[in-house]
C-alpha cells in the first residue's frame, strides 16, 4: 500500500490538505489521536479564509475524533463527516457541524 507524502506538520504534497492517523500510516491509537490534534493546531494556523469551513474532517476514528475536538477548542469552522454509523468502535453516530 502506499502512503501519501506528508510533512512533520501532517500537510500533504497537496497544499492545504492534512493527513493524520492510519491514512498516514500510523495505526496506534494514542498516535492517531495525538496527529489529529496536532493537525489541528497547524491548520488553526491558517484560519481566516473566505471558505465556509476552516477545515473538513474525513473520518470519526481516533484521528478524526481527536481533530473534531480540537477543532472545536480552537473554535475553528469545521464539520466532520463519518460513512459508518459506529465511530472509533463507539455505537454512537456523528455528524457535528460547527459554523461561527
């Protein structure tokens, strides 16, 4: 399997688009949960945009969890979007949206 290119800020060789948890290869728990945040803190760096949203988060697993609350502390536009009805083996679903 491949591994898309990624920086120590988790930014890919795409500019503006940021890869935490397993899609970047990492698939410890505690890790993911950890680069989610930190992903967060880098893309908190670039707020500001006439975008609607200040980031779009792919996923609900460790990572995406971790980047929905981060996203949420830094106070960012964000929405999170999950294909499964269950979330980093929670029986709960998701679909939170935040706009400011």
């Amino acid at each position: 399997m491949d591994i898309p290119q990624v920086n120590p800020n988790f930014e890919t060789n795409v500019p503006g688009i940021f890869i935490a948890g397993e899609l970047g290869g990492m698939g410890l728990i505690r890790k993911t949960a950890s680069q989610g945040m930190q992903a967060i803190e880098n893309i908190a760096k670039l707020k500001g945009s006439s975008n609607p949203y200040d980031v779009v988060i792919i996923g609900a697993g460790p990572a995406g969890l971790a980047a929905t609350l981060g996203a949420m502390e830094k106070k960012l536009r964000f929405v999170t979007i999950e294909q499964e009805e269950a979330l980093a083996a929670a029986s709960s679903n998701i679909r939170a949206t935040r706009s400011s």
